[in-house]
C-alpha cells in the first residue's frame, strides 16, 4: 500500500462512536450508528463541487470500497473467533426493510 492509504484503527473507531453517541444516545445501537455514517457521507458527498454524475459515480464505488472492507473484517473475524450466531438489529431501519 502507498504511504496516503486509509489507517483505520479501534481508536478511531470508537471516537466516532463516541461522538454520534454524544449527538444521540440511540447511536449505541450499531445500526443507528451506521445510518448516521451513511447520511454524513451522502451529505458531505452532494456538498462536492464534481457534477452529480460523478458524485453518483463516488457514491457507488464507495459502496464498493464499503463491501471489500466488510469482507476483510468478516474474514479475519470468522479465522480469529468460533462462529457466532447472528444477532438481531433494531432501531429505525434493518436490512430488508423497503
């Protein structure tokens, strides 16, 4: 990886934790947390300059980006950890809903 590469760390992690908690305490279910991210990066991205193509374009491929992290995290966790069952989510929106 080239020295300008994304360092993604658990203290990173847990400080925007924090701060979305600060703003609002439903923010400690995980999957409200992550609804604050994805709405803060559909806004700063409609706030680029770049034509709404391109920033359409940026949304998808950050999507993509999204999905290999996923998958790198979900594979070091299902080598470092026994299978856990799933748990369910709650707050205001769950996968599937439309």
């Amino acid at each position: 990886m080239s020295d300008d590469s994304l360092q993604l760390s658990g203290d990173l992690i847990e400080k925007l934790q924090s701060v979305l908690q600060e703003a609002d305490p439903r923010a400690r279910e995980p999957i409200v947390g992550v609804q604050y991210l994805a709405a803060v990066i559909g806004f700063l991205v409609a706030q680029m300059p770049e034509p709404v193509a391109q920033r359409k374009d940026y949304l998808s491929q950050l999507a993509q980006f999204m999905d290999s992290v996923f998958v790198d995290v979900e594979s070091r966790n299902q080598s470092a950890a026994p299978a856990q069952p799933p748990q369910e989510a709650s707050g205001v929106w769950r996968p599937g809903d439309p």
